[in-house]
C-alpha cells in the first residue's frame, strides 16, 4: 500500500492520496526513453534507486568477464592458472531537481477539499517531471566529454573521417556523401561488433523478448533526428530493403516514429533539435547528432529529497521519499503554490579497462541535417 509522509491534520486536502506518487512515476510514463529503462545491465539505460540525496555520487561497475582460454580440460592442473577479472567503474553524481505551479483563487478550505480533484494540475506537473527526465537522460547523451574515441564515434559515412579534434570531424562531414543512408546503419551495426579500443570492452547489443512469452532476441536501437530520418527515406535502398511496420511487434521508444529494421538494428526518430548543430559540419551545414544504442549505455540514479521537520510548509511525499509536493499559501488563502521536487543524476557510462576511457554502450552517429 503507498504511504506518504505529511505534517497536515487529519481530514485536509493531504489526506494520502497517490498524487506525489502519481507525480514522482511521470520520471517514467511521460519519458520518451521509458521503455530503453530498467534495472540491470541488460538495459539502455540502467535505472539505480539510491538510500542518499543531493550531492552524492555513486559507481557503476564493469567487467570484462572471464576468458574462454582460462577453461582447462580434463585432468588438467587449475592451480595458479585463474585469470584475474579486469573490472572498471562509472560514476554518477545525482542533484535535486525542482519545479513550482501557481494556483490563483483558490481559498485554503477550498484548497484542502479539492485537492484530491485537481486533476489537470496534477497531470501537467506530471507530465513536466517526464519532460525534465528525458531531458536530463537526452543532454547526457549529448554530452561528448568523455568516452570521446575512434571506435564510438562516427562523422558521416566514412570511419576515416574522424579526427581528434571534434570541431574538425565535424566539418568533414558534408550534404553530398554523409546524408543518412541504409549502408551508414549496417556499418554503424558492424563497428558496434567489431570495434573497440584494445584492451577494452565491447559493445553488446540490447536484449528484447519478441512478444509475449517469444524468445530473446538482440537488438541495436538507432535514433536519429527528422531531417537525418528525411535524408534516410530518400535513400534508394530505403523502400526495397527496410522491414517496415507501423505497430511493431516491441516499440521500444515511446512518442517516437518507428521507422522500421535493418540489419538487426531497430530504428527511431527522436524529434528533439537539442540533437541538431547548426554551421558545425562542411561549409557550415547544419548537421544532426544520432545515436546508435547497445547494453548500459547510460545510467540513470534517482535519491531521496531531504524532509524539514518544520510545519510552515505543507508536505507529500512518495514512497521513501523519491519525490516531494510541497504546498505554500500566498495572499492569505487565495493563491496557492505548489512544487514538485526529486533528486536525479545521469551519466553516459564510459569504462577504461585499457586504460583508455571510451563510451560503453553508445556510438555517436553525425550526419547532414540540411532544412
């Protein structure tokens, strides 16, 4: 049963309803990326509830797992021949998150008896807590600040055209050769298997049942913006080899297009133009920034929002306090404000087994985004 946590008398408008809990789910249900979530590495992105708040920072752990040459046979000696595991970590610093709504004529009485009924309130702050998830979890994804190597990167069509320098790279990347097409999903897939820096881990790809009840199969997710997903549709190759559905048999990103499957990579367009650079690419194109996705490609942590025992402010909380509505009285009862509050942090997951930090379950994809 939900319990909440509240400092109202009895019979006022915070009697425990599910309204913080309602709220605090919308990190889920109105997030795009709600269905690469989960707990566990098999996920996109790796969802981790911590016991602490504000400020703290936590690790994700990596491995590389044991080596078939560690097997022996038979009667063979396995005394002092063990393979010591090569293992990594991430880390993830989580904050706290805040957002305030004006309710203007409402007296307090009236407050406390409607407030259960305050639906489209309840709904919008919902809907803004999903909105600022995956704006959190697409900003880091963004972010090329670490894990920034060949192997993850791609600049165009061509796997030559990357240079050390991002700003370079990115200027080879042209409206003729480097639109998106087909063959730039099938080698993005191949560099996902095949490449990644020596010494280090590679890439798996995401882990999905066909169905209720159906086999596992493995996926790569390719997201792409719209004018990359309009350059895709212009591809010759688009309309005789796409496995094209409308309602696929497991869509996996909520709100988006599904544009259909290729080369065992699921493809989506994300209409987001934080994904877009405008002059960044030849001759100051505008060019698009997508991504292709495997395993634990992101971390995603969620903490608890730190309660004052004081009585000023009126309080509601969902289970272990995840989020927290607090309500204040303006204008002597005719106007109320209201605010939601968690605690969340994301991280693009890098490992360094090699010594050399690269993106653990992402390739960054750029191509022209011509209007």
């Amino acid at each position: 049963m939900t319990t909440f946590t509240e400092n109202v008398a009895t019979g006022s408008s915070l009697k425990p309803v599910n309204v913080a809990d309602s709220v605090f789910r919308g990190y889920k249900e109105d997030n795009r990326f709600k269905r690469l979530m989960g707990s566990g590495e098999n996920n996109i992105i790796n969802v981790k509830f911590f016991e602490k708040g504000e400020g703290d920072t936590f690790k994700f752990p990596f491995s590389a797992g044991v080596p078939l040459s560690s097997w022996v046979a038979d009667t063979t000696v396995m005394e002092d021949t063990g393979a010591q595991l090569v293992k990594t970590t991430d880390s993830i610093t989580i904050g706290l998150k805040r957002v305030p709504i004006l309710i203007n004529g409402y007296t307090m009485s009236q407050n406390r008896a409607t407030f259960d009924l305050w639906e489209n309130d309840t709904f919008e702050m919902k809907r803004s807590v999903g909105e600022k998830t995956e704006d959190v979890i697409l900003s880091e994804f963004l972010n090329t600040s670490n894990g920034r190597v060949q192997e993850r990167y791609r600049y165009g069509s061509d796997y030559a055209n990357w240079n050390a320098t991002a700003a370079t790279a990115k200027a080879n990347v042209d409206n003729t050769d480097d639109k998106l097409k087909l063959s730039d999903i099938k080698n993005l897939a191949l560099q996902a298997k095949r490449k990644y820096v020596s010494g280090g881990l590679r890439m798996n790809p995401y882990q999905i049942k066909t169905g209720e009840g159906g086999a596992p199969a493995r996926k790569w997710i390719y997201v792409a913006h719209p004018l990359a997903i309009r350059d895709l549709k212009d591809d010759p190759d688009f309309l005789n080899q796409i496995i094209y559905k409308d309602r696929p048999e497991f869509d996996l990103i909520g709100g988006s297009d599904y544009i259909g499957e290729y080369e065992g990579v699921m493809i989506y367009e994300l209409n987001n133009d934080s994904m877009l650079e405008a002059t960044a690419g030849a001759g100051g194109i505008q060019i698009a920034h997508n991504f292709l996705f495997g395993q634990n490609a992101l971390g995603l942590g969620f903490g608890k929002v730190p309660l004052t025992p004081g009585t000023a402010i009126k309080k509601v909380s969902a289970p272990e306090d995840r989020g927290v509505i607090t309500i204040m009285e303006k204008d002597h009862g005719q106007k109320v404000e209201a605010g939601f509050s968690y605690v969340i942090g994301a991280k693009q997951l890098c490992e360094n087994t090699s010594g050399t930090s690269q993106a653990f379950g992402t390739i960054h994809h750029y191509t022209a985004a011509v209007e």
